[in-house]
C-alpha cells in the first residue's frame, strides 16, 4: 500500500480502507478505532495499522458479528485467547444456524402460499391476505398449519424462541 506509515488524511485513510469518513468516525466513536492526536495547526494521520483494523471490523461484520461482538474479538487480537474468540464464534455459528432454520421455515409457507395463490379458483379470498390477516388476528397465539391443498394457506410460522423476525 502507498502511503504505508502514519501519512494518511483521514479521507485517504477511508479510501485505502474501503469505506467512507463517516465510518472511520462512527467506528471512533464506538470505541473500536482510536482517533488519532491531531497535531497543532496541523490534520490528524493515520496509518497501515489503522487500515488493518478497519477491514478486520468490515470482515467481521461480513461474518455477522455486531459491533458490540467485534469491540471483544479486538480484545482478543493478541493471538492468546484463540479459545474465547472460538467459543464467540461457536456462538454466531449458533445464532446463523437458527436463522437458517427460521428462513427455511419461512420459505415453505411462502412457497405453500405461492402455490395456493396460483392455484386459486372462482371468487376465493387471496391465500396469502387470508393468511397474513389470520396471523395478525392470532397475535401471539401459535398459528394453525393448513395444506396448500385446503385452499387455505398455512399461517406465518412463529419466529424462533427467544428472538423475534425483523419487520414483523
């Protein structure tokens, strides 16, 4: 990389890092990157490193890990503690896994509502509305489970214990 040492602007800094100054700031305030002494009458520079942290936060964040998530494993980036940052990851692994599973159960009853819309006949309510509607008048009842071939679509499957679908 040219520029290599601490001569970067912040605005070169966000270029070679491949975001925009408004991250390198926001990450500043967050506490997972150090702001820099700005020397009198001078702009602030930054440096290699700083670059290196930058994309780590990115890959991270790649990965799914929060802030919060990401905040620890730069704690942990000595190379010592392999089996905290392990068990954080088993941990993510954990939580990808079961939203997974949530997608895949969502896509099924999509599916099944696709396939009653398209096989609809006459003058019949809309499976999808009439399943959305059921679910909204559920609210917080376990929904009921219909086959595609009833005419009647199944309800919107309730989200894993513990944790609630975004938009919902």
């Amino acid at each position: 990389m040219k520029n290599s040492g601490e001569k970067l602007t912040i605005g070169g800094f966000a270029k070679a890092a491949g975001v925009n100054v408004e991250t390198i700031r926001f990450y500043q305030r967050k506490g997972l990157l150090v702001e820099p002494a700005k020397p009198y009458g001078s702009v602030r520079r930054y440096g290699g490193a700083d670059v290196v942290r930058v994309k780590f936060v990115k890959s991270a964040q790649r990965l799914g890990f929060s802030l919060n998530e990401i905040a620890d494993l730069l704690r942990l980036d000595d190379g010592a503690h392999c089996e905290e940052a392990g068990s954080l990851a088993e941990q993510k692994l954990k939580e990808v896994r079961e939203r997974i599973a949530d997608l895949a159960r969502i896509e099924t009853v999509l599916s099944e509502l696709v396939f009653a819309c398209h096989s609809r006949q006459g003058n019949v309510s809309c499976p999808l509305i009439a399943a959305l509607q059921d679910r909204a008048s559920l609210a917080g009842s376990a929904p009921s489970h219909r086959s595609p071939g009833n005419k009647q679509a199944s309800a919107v499957p309730p989200p894993a214990q513990g944790r609630g679908h975004p938009k919902q």
